[in-house]
C-alpha cells in the first residue's frame, strides 16, 4: 500500500505480519455509508499464506453493516498490538510503541455453509489458539463477511533508544 511515510517502520517480513495477525484480537472495519465513514471494532478470523491475506468476521444476520456492505463492499481494516507507552524529557518526546497492519479490500457476505464454517473455525483459532468444529446449524444463525484483502501495510513503531 503507498503512503507509508516513514519506511524505515514498514515491515516485510511475513513472519512478523503474521505475529501481528495473531496479537491483535480487535480490527477497526472501516466502511462508508453514503458520504459518512462508518468504522467498528470486530473480532477476526484470518488466513495468510504467502503473502495472501484472507479475513472472516462475523456478526448479527441483520444490522447497519451489512446493508452498508451490501450497497459499497469496499473495506479499510487497521489493527494493532504490542501497544507500549513511553515517556520522553519533553512533551513531543512522548509516544506509544507498537505494531500495525493496515488493508483495504473487499467485503462478501458467505452465503455457503462449508465457507461459514471455515471462517468459524479461523475466526475461534485467531482467538483463541484453540481448533473448534462447527455444524450446519451454528452457521445459520450468524453472518460471516469475507474480506478479501487486496493490498495491506505492516508496521512497527519502537520506542526511541534512550
């Protein structure tokens, strides 16, 4: 993704973008509902496999988010972990460490139950660390959105050297 300003903080590294993946629990879903930006904080399930990066969420059948999706399946994602405040002898030299992903892709609502119960079960292992299996019936009863991320940026943010 282009606009990175400091590179020296991009991170290529799929082995670190995967870490990042499996930290962060929250994504920040970034949608827009006619002119007004609309963003909410979601667990996640993921896939990542060279350099490919899939991600399932889920939720209610009904609500905002999907009829928002169903009319601009366009998505920006941002996520982080690792946050570390540090203290500087000045104001600005205050901060926060961390390490981030950013995507922007686009979003499907999965309609097939093996896809859903796929995405289920990447979802609770992203949470978890745990494998769980799921039958027909749990997939009917949630919405599972597919974000097929098109391009993404990693980053770390240290802490300055003292």
């Amino acid at each position: 993704m282009n606009g990175l300003t400091r590179r020296e903080r991009l991170i290529e590294d799929e082995n670190i973008i995967n870490m990042i993946l499996e930290k962060s629990k929250v994504l920040h879903l970034g949608l827009v509902d006619g002119d007004e930006p609309y963003v909410v904080p979601m667990n996640y399930g993921h896939v990542f496999e060279n350099g490919k990066l899939t991600l399932w969420l889920h939720g209610a059948k009904t609500g905002r988010k999907l009829d928002v999706m169903r009319k601009n399946p366009k998505v920006f994602i941002s996520m982080e972990c690792d946050i570390v405040p540090f203290e500087g002898d000045v104001a600005c030299k205050y901060g926060i460490s961390y390490y981030s992903l950013m995507a922007k892709g686009t979003a499907v609502i999965v309609e097939d139950v093996e896809e859903k119960k796929q995405a289920l079960s990447a979802l609770m292992k992203t949470q978890t660390k745990k494998d769980f299996e799921f039958n027909d019936r749990l997939t009917e009863v949630v919405s599972i959105i597919r974000i097929d991320v098109k391009e993404y940026t990693a980053k770390f943010r240290p802490a300055p050297q003292k």
